[in-house]
C-alpha cells in the first residue's frame, strides 16, 4: 500500500466525499486533506486565489503535495496556456496533480463513462456536485440552467459512497428538487473508488521520484 504521509492533498470540494471515504477507510494516510470550495471553475479568479492558498497551506503540512483537480478546471483570461498545471508551478510548491482530466474523470475512466451511457448523452457529477448545487450554480437563471442540460439525455452522479441511496431514502425530496432545476431525468450509477486510489499512487510515485 502506497505511504502518503509524507504528502498533503489538496482537492476540489466536488471530491470531499470521496476523500475523506479513502482516508477513513485507511488508504489515504495524508499529512494533510485540505479543500477548495466546490466548482470553482465557474468563478476563475476565485478559483486561484484558493487554490495558492491550499496549497501555501499545504506546504506548511508536509514537504510534497498531490493537487486534485483537472488539467484544465483553471485557464488564465489574460494567457490561454495557463492552466492548474501553471498555476502549481506559479505556487513554487512542491507538488504535482492527479492524472485525470476532471473530477468525473478521475472516478470513472473515458471507456468506463461509455459503457455506463451506452449511446445516451450524459451530463456526469459527482456527489460533491449533487450536495453543493445551489452554491454551484447559483449564479444560473432558468435560461442558463435550460443551455447547460436540457441537451443531455440525463444526468448522472458517479457514486462509490452511498450519497444517492441515502438520499433518496431521507430527503428524497432534494433529488426531485435537482432534477427539476437541470429539467432532466437524474440518477445515480454505483462505482468503486479503485480508479482514484490508482492516480492517487501514481501521483505519490511521481512526487517520491523527485
């Protein structure tokens, strides 16, 4: 099993239930688990304020870092190419990010998420996703909401914690409430977290081979 307790992560909120699952359950033996708040690609400048800041943090916590977040979560306004991987470089920390190309990427690989679909069009979450919407996507009026989902087929949360059988067991009334908003049918596809302990190793390899 992979040490991490020499590494601190810092993760997007959109993954903080799956973080924490991995850490109680003894995989994730992190120095430290800090968290940005959840999708913040939505407001940029935020987005990089609390990124340096985790990652400040971070540094204060163990010598190396993994950041959880995709490639492409951060572009500058003012320089196309810049990008989390540039905004890790810019912190000057120790510290390199997970392998994945988003948070739906990392708990379900490209062929994975096309199996799960078989020829429907999907708008993917997380439960992160699922849990902080109106904090997400406060900012979005019903003409928003009705460009960003009513293309898809459904949406569907990717989910290895139980969130939408809890849910639909004692609010169910919160996942009505959701699938309303998007105006899409909405559910959930059960996965197991062994893809995201697979990059989280991979990226505590990358850091020890430093």
């Amino acid at each position: 099993m992979t040490d991490f307790s020499n590494i601190a992560v810092v993760s997007c909120g959109t993954l903080r239930q799956e973080l924490l699952h991995l850490q109680e359950e003894g995989f994730l033996n992190a120095a430290a688990l800090l968290f940005t708040p959840p999708g913040l690609h939505e407001w940029q400048p935020q987005l990089r304020q609390h990124l340096l800041a985790q990652l400040e943090r971070a540094s204060h916590k163990a010598p190396r870092v993994i950041v959880v977040y995709g490639k492409v979560c951060y572009l500058d306004p003012a320089d196309p190419s810049g990008d989390v991987n540039w905004l890790i470089e810019q912190s000057g920390v120790n510290a390199v990010r997970i392998n994945a190309a988003n948070c739906i990427d990392i708990l379900a690989s490209k062929e994975e998420r096309d199996r799960i679909a078989a020829g429907s069009d999907i708008y993917w979450l997380t439960p992160g996703w699922f849990l902080n919407w109106r904090f997400i996507f406060k900012d979005y009026d019903r003409g928003k909401a009705n460009e960003t989902f009513r293309g898809h087929d459904k949406a569907i949360m990717l989910d290895a914690t139980g969130v939408f059988d809890h849910t639909a067991a004692e609010e169910p009334e919160k996942i009505l409430e959701f699938s309303d908003f998007m105006g899409i049918p909405f559910e959930a596809h059960p996965v197991t977290l062994e893809r995201f302990k697979m990059l989280l190793a991979e990226a505590a390899e990358r850091l020890q081979q430093r």
